[in-house]
C-alpha cells in the first residue's frame, strides 16, 4: 500500500508527437513517480501525431484517469507552417484551468526520476520566496538503454550551473518548474505560437520565450539540488 502524502499540488505538461514506445517509459516514470508523491495531475497535449497517445496513456496510466486532461492540436502540417507551433498555447490554457500549485514540463522521450514530485514538493513548501527553480538532468539515449541502465552522470552544457542564473540558453525545459503564481499572479505565461520571422513559424522557440517571461517576471531561477529527470537525447 502507498504511504500517502499531499503536499504541493503538481502538474505534468506532457508533450507528445508520435513516439509511442518512448512515450510508455515517460508514463511508468509518472506511476514510479506516484510512489512518493500522489498529488499530480497531468495535461497530455498531442501535437497531431499520425499515432494518437491517448490510448497509450489510458492503458498505462489506467488507475489515474481521473487525474489527466487531453489536448490533441488537429493541425496538419500545412497548418504548423502557416500558424507556427500552438503547444504554448495548449500549455497556457491548461495552466489557466488547473488548481496545481507547481507545473513542469515532461517530454514524451524523457522520464521523472522517481523521488522528482516528492522533492519538488518540500523544494517548494521550504522556499517560499521562490517563484521558479531548475534541477539537474541524467543524460542518456532512451533508443538504446532504459532509464535502468543509464549511467547516471551529471555531466553536458545543462548540468554545469549551481547558482540562481537567467535560464535562457542555459537550461533545458525538463530541468525547469514553476509556481502556476508566475502565470497567473505575474503574467509570465507562453507565447501562443512560435511564429516570429514572416515564413519561419519554427523560429521562436516555445520554451526560450518562456524562461525569457520568467526571467522577465519573475527573476532569477534558483537551483533545487535535486535531479529531476532522465532526458533523453
């Protein structure tokens, strides 16, 4: 039986595009997750993939139904073309309907380390004052070993900071959480889409914009001395 525990309230932005075997290990990882934290829940965003991960996620994450919200963007590729990317937008609008006090992105070729929620949670809670955080990452290639197998080694460019830093360009959007106070109480939320340069919807990055209301907002990210995710590269 789960030892349970409430804590701070934490949701899971999701993001999949058709990666349905990786997408599995980052949902196991949620339910490895839920041993030492059961108070999440999770907006699953399917980007149109070809694969719908719907299915997936309620065959993995059956017993937590209750807990998930889906979003699927029915955009062809001709649309991303012409409207650039619109995950942001998702995000925003799950973010604006959640009552979590905590959110963090989880990409469907990544997993949460199993202790992640747990320590976010009491990160939090200890530091009032702080708005918005990053952790450190296992780096690793999920095509060829599992989570399991991977050496678990703090090395690469997104592991090198210990100190409050400006984010931009320094840290990956598995590393980073915030309080849904950023969004909601300092405005600090997406961009709707990463359309920037006329005939170049792709150019502004969806999590760079981001960190750069963060900073914006907000102020410096702090570091939480936790590793939080395996990212798969």
């Amino acid at each position: 039986m789960l030892k349970e525990t409430k804590g701070l309230k934490i949701l899971i932005l999701l993001s999949y595009y058709n990666r349905p075997i990786l997408v599995r290990n980052a949902l196991r990882s949620i339910l490895a997750a839920n041993e030492y934290h059961q108070n999440w829940e999770i907006a699953f965003g399917d980007d149109g993939s070809r694969i719908p991960g719907r299915p997936i996620v309620e065959d993995v994450l059956k017993e937590h139904l209750n807990k998930i919200t889906f979003v699927r963007a029915n955009m062809t590729f001709e649309d991303k073309i012409r409207q650039g990317l619109i995950l942001g937008k998702l995000a925003n609008e799950a973010m604006a309907k959640s009552d979590a006090d905590i959110a963090l992105i989880l990409c469907d070729d990544d997993e949460l380390v199993p202790t992640y929620l747990q320590g976010l949670s009491d990160f939090f809670a200890s530091n009032p004052s702080i708005l918005y955080c990053y952790s450190k990452v296992y780096m690793y290639n999920p095509t060829l070993q599992s989570s399991g197998e991977a050496k678990k080694r703090l090395t690469g460019k997104f592991n090198q900071w210990n100190s409050p830093i400006n984010p931009v360009g320094k840290v990956d959007a598995s590393q980073v959480a915030w309080r849904l106070s950023c969004c909601k109480k300092h405005g600090a939320w997406f961009r709707d889409d990463t359309r920037e340069v006329p005939g170049k919807p792709w150019t502004k990055d969806t999590d760079k914009s981001f960190f750069e209301n963060l900073y914006s907002k907000c102020g410096e990210c702090h570091p939480t001395g936790l590793v939080g995710q395996f990212k798969g590269v």
